[in-house]
C-alpha cells in the first residue's frame, strides 16, 4: 500500500504519464494509481484545469485567480486558532505564511518548517470545492524527522519518509462535512495524495504525486 511517502520508498503501482494542452502550455500530469474510478476523459479534464491553475508558475496562477484566498485553522492538540489571508493580490503574504507556519509547527517539539504553499492552496481549493468556509480541523501538520520517527516505530500507517517531515501533508477534518465528502472532493482536485483514515477521523492530503489509499 502506498502510504504517505515521500521518498522512492512508495511502491506506488506502475503508471503513465500524460501530457494535457492547456490555454498555457503543455502540462506533464501523472496518471498512477486512480483507484477512484475516474474516466480518462474526466480526469484528463481535472488535469488540466489543476496544470492550467496550478502554481507552477506563478504567472499562470496570477492570471488565473484574483481576490483574496483566506484560510482558518483550528489545531485539535493545542487548541490554537489561527484564521489568515495568505494570498492576496497576485502573491502570497509573507507574514502569513510565517503565522501557518508557526500554527502547523511539530506540537511535540516546537520544531517550525516552512509549509508548501502548494498545500495552502491545495486547501483553499477544497474549502471552495465543499463551499466550507469554516475553521479546518488539524490532526498534524509538520512533523520533525524525530517526531515522524517515533510515530512510525508505533504504527504501521506512518511512513518513514513522510511527507509531512517536508511541509508537505496535513491531516484534517471540516466540521460539518463528512469524511468521505473531504475524502472524494480531494480525489477530484487530483492534486497530489489523499489518505483516508476513518479509524482515526482524519484525511490526509499532501502536495506529492497524484495517488490515494
Ligand atoms: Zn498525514
């Protein structure tokens, strides 16, 4: 099962990649491990609305979106709320970013790392996919590489080289929306990994390549 990894570690099944023409340019999307039942045609179609918005040039995501994006988080394990525009007239907010950085440190040891701003905007996509403009729900952000340690000596489901040790990943609940809600709207953005985990009450999705268990 492919877990959360970000290192060559993931045995991730045998894909393809396909290259989509968008209004922009041509964009290399992958097309491993669509275990959702997504139609080629539509996926094709969610890839290269993601290539032709995605951040991958700053430029393109300029002059695709406008206004500002606003994101709000609650952490379940310090109980710290933090709601902040961290996109704003063409660029990101530096100040903002610091402050979600701060907000998805490692709560077990203070450790801060800068967090992908791809995974922001990953997350404001889902918030306006689901039409949630509530606080989102963090079970964890970023995880030093001591603390990512000792959670996959415990269990099974944490992978060594997670993504959250990059910034990467977050694992999250919306009040009001169910898991399987967060889960599917996820999977539609096709915009890197979603992990479900019902036991736990949390989705993780994080900013690495497209694929899901
Ligand atoms: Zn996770």
């Amino acid at each position: 099962m492919c877990q959360d990894t970000a290192g060559a570690g993931c045995a991730r099944p045998a894909g393809r990649s396909t290259f989509v023409e968008t209004d922009q340019g041509v964009c290399r999307v992958s097309q491993e491990n669509h275990g959702d039942g997504l139609g080629r045609r539509r996926f094709l179609g969610l890839a290269a609305a993601g290539c032709a918005l995605g951040l991958s040039g700053s430029r393109i995501a300029e002059a695709a979106v406008s206004g500002a994006r606003r994101l709000s988080f609650y952490s379940l394990h310090t109980s710290e709320a933090l709601s902040t525009v961290f996109w704003e007239s063409g660029h990101f907010v530096p100040d903002a970013l610091a402050e979600i950085d701060w907000h998805l440190r490692d709560f077990r040891t203070g450790d801060v790392r800068s967090i992908d701003p791809n995974l922001l905007d990953l997350l404001h996509r889902l918030r306006t996919r689901l039409a949630y403009d509530g606080q989102i729900h963090v079970i964890s952000g970023y995880r030093s590489p001591k603390t990512n340690a000792m959670l996959a000596a415990q269990s099974n489901g944490v992978a060594k080289n997670s993504f959250h040790v990059h910034g990467m990943a977050i694992d999250i609940q919306l009040p009001g929306r169910t898991l399987d809600e967060v889960r599917r709207a996820a999977l539609d953005l096709a915009r890197g990994g979603v992990g479900y985990y019902p036991k736990s009450d949390f989705v993780h999705v994080d900013t690495g390549p497209v694929r899901a268990w």
